[in-house]
C-alpha cells in the first residue's frame, strides 16, 4: 500500500456503489438521546431518499415517526426549547 493510499479518505477510495453511511437517529431531543445507524454497502447511484428512508424503517421501524400527518410538537420535538425559554 502506498502512502497516498494510507492516508486517503475511505469515500475517496471505495466506489460510489459500495459506500458506507452513518444516519445520526435522535429518539428524544429533550433528553439528547440519539443511535447511529450504519449502512454498509449502499450503491449511492441508485438509492434514493425514498429508498433509504424505506430501509431504515424497514430495519429499525422504532426509529422512525410513523405519522405522517402529526405534529412535531405532539410528538415531544421542540419540548426541550419550550423549557429552555421558561
């Protein structure tokens, strides 16, 4: 292995199709609990964002709001801003 190679970035080395990606899941903002979630192996040339959201549901669906309709704030975000400001 070269030099050059040693101190390259992983996503300057591997392909657009096998790429690795860390989506930062935050399960409550008021107390600033998060998961990283890591995909391996993602063909970035044909994932979509429907694809992927389809995909992290699929393979942890109790990090994902499953309303589409409901509002943000009945759901607790923004709850740790409100108390912040009292």
């Amino acid at each position: 292995m070269s030099s050059s190679e040693s101190t390259a970035l992983v996503n300057e080395i591997l392909p657009n199709t096998a790429a690795t990606i860390t989506i930062r899941v935050i399960k409550s903002f008021e107390y600033r609990v998060g998961k990283s979630l890591v995909l391996h192996n993602v063909n970035l040339e044909e994932m979509t964002v429907r694809k992927l959201k389809e995909e992290v549901k699929q393979d942890h669906d109790e990090l994902t709001l499953n309303d589409d309709d409901g509002k943000l704030a009945d759901i607790g975000i923004g709850m740790s801003l409100a108390k912040q400001h009292k």
